[in-house]
C-alpha cells in the first residue's frame, strides 16, 4: 500500500477545502444577498466546472499557470520556477475545479436565512459583519458542512484536472486517482483493487458524515427559519 | 442615553416624530404611499386593512424601505431627507421595530436576544439593562430557552423587551399582540404602557383589529391604500366616522378584497373570488347582485356577529356561503367569544358563551361557517 498518495491527496483535499471556506463564504454572500442585475452571469461562471469536461477545464489551467500565461508568468518572476507539474499549482486547479462545490451549499443555506431576521439585527445596531457571523452563520451550518464535505470530497476523488495540470510525479503531483488508473495501466490489478477500495470508503464516510449531521439539523430546524 | 429618555413625563419636541413620506409600492396593484403626520411620546394606533401601506411605512421608518421622497425625523435627529440626501442605515436610527413575525434569533437563547442589541455596552451594564427590561416584562424566568422552546405570548414578550432594551427613540409595533388571546394581550399592553409611562417615546402600532383600536388608543391614524383617511381618537374616528371608507372599515370585522367573476342576474347574486395580497385564493362567496364589471374588484365587509359556526356540514339551508376552515384562536370578551377562523383568509366571528360551551369548540377545531348571500356588504375597493 503506497500511503504517499494517500497522504498527498489528503493534504491537497484540506488545502483546498480551507483555501474554498476563504473564498467561498464572500462570494457565496454576494451570490445570495447583492442586488446586481448581472449577478447570474457570475453565477454561471462559477457553475462552470459542475458541466466542463477536467480535461478542457485542467487544460485552461495548465495554459494559464504556464510561463506563457499570465498567471504562470507572473509566479515565474515571483519564485524563479512555474507553477506547471507542481504542488501548488495542483491546489490553484483543484480550487477552481472544486469552486462549485462549496460556494453552491453555502450561497444557498445563506439566501435560505429569514430576511426578516437579518432586518431584526440591523435594526438592532448590528454592523454587516456582526450580522454575517452572529446571524447568517450559525443559521448556514448545514450548508458550511455540506460546502465543506464536497469539496473535501470531491477533490480527493479528481483525476482529469491533477493529470492535466499536475502530471504524475511522485510525493508531488501524484494522487490516488493517479496512482489507480497507472496500477491498471501496468496489470496491477489487486493493488488497484486495495487504493480505490480505501477512496471509496473514505468518500463513503465522509459523505455520510455530512448527511447524518445534516439530519440532526445541529439543534434548531436547518434552514434558520424564524419561529414564530 | 438611557437617562435622557426616562426623565418621566417629560414631554418635548425632543422626542416628536414627524414624518411625510411618498413611495411607490408594488401589493396586488401598485399603488402609492403618500402620508405625512407626527406622533408625540404615546402610543399612536395605525389602522387599516391588509396592503394599505402599514408594514412599509413602518419599514420606511426603520430604514428597511426607501421612501422616494419626504423627510422622517424624531426631534432634532433627522433619519431621512431626500432633499438633503440624508438616508441614515437601519443601525444608525435608533428605532426599535417589533416584527409581525417577531423574527427571535431561533439559534440563540432569550438572554442572547434581548441583549442582542447591546453589543457595544460593557458586560456589567449589559446584565443591568437586561435584567431590567426581563423584569419588567416577566420573562426572566427565561432566560436559558430558546424561542422554539417557549410560548407564544412569552415570544412577544421577548420580542418586545429585545426592542425596548437599547432604549430606542422611537418603537414601532408591527400587529404585535395579532396572534394572543385576549387575556394575555391585556397584560402585554399593561407591560408595555408601563414602560412607555417610564420612558416617554412615540410608539407606532399598527392593526387591522378594531378591538385593538379602543383597547390600546389614545389615537388613531387610518390608512386605507396608502393614505390617511382619518386621524383622531378611537372614538372620534371609529364611532362617528366622518368619512365613508372609515365607516365602513369600522363597521365590519372582516373586509376582504374581492374580485366579480360571475354575475347572475336572473338569481339577483354575484359570485366574488376573495384576494389577498397578490393571489387569489379558492374561496368565492355569493354575493347580493350590484353594478360591477366581471373583473372588477370590491371589497366584501362581513360582521363577525352575522356568521354563523357549525361542527358538522350544514345541508338544506337557505345560506349560500359554507366555508370549512380550522379555530386558531378563542377569546372571551366580556359575554361574546371571538374565535378567529382561518379558511385561507382569516375570519373574526362572534358567538356566545353558551354556543362555544355547547359545540365544544376548541383551538383547532374543524368548523363551517355560515354566511348569507345578504350578510355580505359590498364596498368600493380601496384600490383602483
């Protein structure tokens, strides 16, 4: 059992899960609450990477992070080397591929607030900020834990974008997805048997960890609908 | 700040709100809001049927809504002047606002809200206060539950005392008291002119109950589509109306917003589908016939003493209108109960205590209501 891979993809899964919570909860509040006409374009933008094949997606990525792309050039003069067959440029691909997953449950658990309680608190001299963690928050938590799990999962489980973008380097770029589809390549079919069974196990946890806190509800209904 | 509001009594122009406000505004049929008055340190009543403007004036006043033109002041502080393009946020006002819906902070417990609003206050001052408003609203006993975990009139309480804790310069009480029988009400009311005696702030409640309105009334301003049609005592207004609409709001417990869809001059009737805010729901009564266009909308006024209640289904009565609809609330007032009926729209409907006693009626109950074709009044609608 190679647990290198294990450990790689472990922490590439956590980076971008924690790197998507930072993102993730500001855009995910401007999705629910700006009032711009234009706003679903930005949406759509963000739901690309659900419906675009990982190749077209990890190709894009690999181009930009390039010493020719603009990215690539401007880490390239920063660092001396590209982000291209690198760790870190496996995380910028992986966020952008995971993006979906996490700013979806949490743009969605926030527009399911009660407008009514947020008026309440500024109304009550509560400052925005003071109402996004006080309020909206602790009312989301379905959706933070769902966000959260996804994107954990999801990318764990990625193959077409780490290919693309990451190649197949061992203790760098080289995940478990990788490590099973090149088992199969070389006949190994028994080891291949032993690394997804573990993947599958562990996206089997994972995911029912998030629906079995989810059905608990954390206490007070989900949705954060006020009761009245 | 809390000491220059409770020197008792004291009447100035310091606390006056006076507000003058137009805006255009979108329930069933656009219309307008065009009002302008002031109200003194007391509490003011609004009255008026459902989508005359009430909740969004109140919004306009707590910085929720933004009025398209006009000025909104308490004393000195200006909230709002589009002249002067002064436009203060909602946490800049200082204005308490006790929601319809109450909308407690389901996630947090009682002691939490009510000192929601006194963040920037030091611990010790926070204890002090909130155990102060606890107190005098009989809720401190509460403290550790949550707004699921109480009861109905405890949650107005707590709405109510969450409002009053950052010593606002202005309340607004949007049908706070709509949903609690009568017992409970007059205790809340008591509770609240207390306060109100101790700290000397306009208070703005809005109803669309006529009980409300001699309860609770030094004065009422009547709102009807978006203007003040009357402005007076509860007596002046509601028992010698000088204008129609008033006398027909007073006259009759349940109003509703109707629309012509079928007239059948053969029979001498009409059948009206009920409306409310933007949909129409499945409920039609048949209605005396009179000039309207099929399509046309009127409003339908029903006193609450001319329906009747039955537990089972009626069959073979002359009455036209059977509506099965489910008790949300029973309230004795002096020998009449006043039950409150949804069936979609909500009905008041007056009986006696002999009748409650006899069918065993209950909150929750399943019952038909009974109303003839000529118990139904028919009005212009406020609306055009």
């Amino acid at each position: 059992m190679d647990w290198q891979t294990f450990t790689l993809t472990l922490r590439l899964a956590v980076l971008v899960a924690g790197v998507l919570v930072l993102i993730g909860l500001p855009l995910a509040y401007w999705i629910a609450f700006s009032p711009w006409r234009w706003k679903f374009l930005v949406e759509a933008v963000v739901a690309l990477p659900i419906v675009l094949p990982p190749t077209v997606l990890g190709f894009y990525v690999l181009v930009a992070l390039g010493p020719r792309g603009p990215l690539g050039r401007w880490w390239l003069s920063l660092t001396g080397h590209t982000l291209a067959f690198t760790f870190t440029g496996l995380v910028v691909g992986s966020i952008i591929y995971s993006l979906p997953f996490a700013v979806q449950p949490f743009a969605a658990s926030f527009a399911g607030v009660d407008r009514r309680l947020l008026a309440a608190s500024a109304t009550l001299g509560a400052s925005r900020w003071r109402t996004f963690f006080g309020v909206i928050l602790p009312l989301s938590a379905h959706g933070l834990v769902t966000g959260v799990a996804l994107s954990l999962a999801h990318t764990m489980g990625e193959f077409g974008v780490v290919l693309m973008v990451g190649g197949n380097i061992p203790g760098v770029t080289r995940t478990v997805s990788i490590d099973i589809y090149d088992k199969v390549q070389a006949v190994d079919y028994a080891g291949a048997n032993q690394t997804a069974l573990v993947l599958l196990l562990i996206s089997f946890f994972v995911l029912a960890l998030v629906y079995g806190l989810n059905r608990r509800g954390f206490g007070f209904g989900g949705a954060g609908k006020a009761k009245s | 700040m809390g000491v220059a509001h409770s020197a008792a009594g004291a009447v100035s122009d310091a606390s006056v709100l006076s507000l003058e406000v137009t805006k255009h505004f979108d329930a069933g049929a656009a219309f307008r809001l065009d009002v302008a008055f002031s109200a003194t340190p007391g509490i003011a009543i609004l009255f008026g049927p459902s989508g005359a403007g009430k909740t969004t004036l109140l919004d306009c006043v707590a910085g929720l809504a933004r009025p398209d033109s006009g000025r909104i002041a308490v004393g000195e502080a200006t909230l709002f002047d589009r002249a002067r393009s002064i436009d203060l946020r909602p946490q800049q006002r200082r204005v308490g606002y006790v929601f319809q819906e109450l909308a407690l902070f389901p996630h947090l417990s009682v002691q939490a809200n009510v000192g929601y609003g006194l963040d920037g206050v030091s611990r010790v001052e926070r204890e002090r206060r909130c155990g102060e408003v606890l107190e005098s609203f009989r809720i401190a006993h509460l403290l550790s539950r949550k707004p699921g975990e109480i009861s109905g009139g405890e949650r107005q309480r707590v709405a109510l005392a969450r409002a009053l804790v950052t010593d606002p310069c202005v309340l607004l009480l949007d049908e706070p008291l709509a949903a609690l029988d009568a017992a409970i009400k007059s205790q809340i009311v008591d509770d609240l002119r207390g306060w109100n005696a101790l700290h000397r702030i306009p208070i703005l409640y809005v109803t669309h109950s006529r009980e409300e309105v001699f309860a609770l009334g030094e004065r009422v301003i009547v709102l009807d589509a978006g203007l003040v049609i009357a402005d007076g005592t509860p007596h002046e207004v509601m028992t010698a109306p000088r204008q129609e609409t008033v006398a027909q709001l007073a006259g009759f417990e349940n109003v509703l917003e109707a629309a012509v869809i079928a007239a059948h001059e053969d029979r001498g009737t009409m059948t009206c589908r009920i409306v409310t805010g933007k949909s129409a729901i499945g409920l039609e009564l048949e209605t005396p016939l009179v000039r309207a266009e099929v399509g046309s909308k009127l409003r339908v006024g029903i006193r609450a003493g001319d329906i009747l209640l039955a537990i089972v289904e009626p069959r073979g009565l002359s009455a036209r209108n059977l509506i099965p609809g489910k008790i949300v609330s029973l309230a004795q007032r002096d020998v009449i109960v006043v039950a409150r009926v949804e069936c979609g729209v909500e009905f008041e409907v007056h009986l006696t205590l002999a009748a409650r006693d006899s069918l065993r009626l209950g909150v929750g109950s399943e019952v038909w209501l009974v109303v003839k074709t000529h118990s139904c009044h028919l009005m212009a609608s406020g609306r055009d």
